[in-house]
C-alpha cells in the first residue's frame, strides 16, 4: 500500500477534472488555492463527491486508519494519468 500511497501523495494535475465519490472510509485532498489561500485540506467520508478542476495541483492521502474506498470518474479512457507539478516561485516587485 505505501507504494500506492506515494503516487498519490505527490501533488499533481489532470487534464480532465478529477471526480471522486468516496463509498466508505474517509481520506483528505490537499488542494491548492490562489495566492492567499495556498494548500487547503478537503476532508472526505461515505456519501462525499468532489470534483477538482482540470489544471489544479492537488494530492490525496488516507488519514490515520489508511481505509477508503473511492470510485473515480474519468472522461480519458486510459483513466488516471497524473503530471507532476512543481511549484514556480512568485517573482517578488
């Protein structure tokens, strides 16, 4: 599991928006904001859907007991691709 877990737990876009509902369990998207806002934590329980927008650098992880079960959603057929995202630092005026 903790080999799965690395793939998520590196923040990423998708060229599609990702939609997730989670079925049982819970786990938290780390999702970045704008500017002032920065990362913020979405947590999720059973019976919980989001979407999260095509371009937006984001992560999943599982919280303390490490159980979800999640169906996604995909338009892409090769479902799941990941693009790593770096951060760019913000030229300072």
């Amino acid at each position: 599991m903790d080999e799965l877990l690395k793939k998520f737990e590196q923040v990423h876009i998708h060229t599609e928006d990702e939609v997730r509902a989670i079925t049982a369990g819970h786990g938290i998207f780390i999702i970045k904001g704008d500017k002032e806002t920065g990362y913020f934590d979405v947590e999720l329980e059973a019976g919980d859907v989001i979407s999260v927008p095509e371009g937006n650098p984001h992560y999943f992880t599982l919280m303390d007991d490490r159980r979800v079960v999640a169906v996604r959603l995909f338009i892409d057929p090769s479902g799941w691709v990941a693009h790593p995202y770096e951060e760019k630092e913000e030229a300072v005026q």
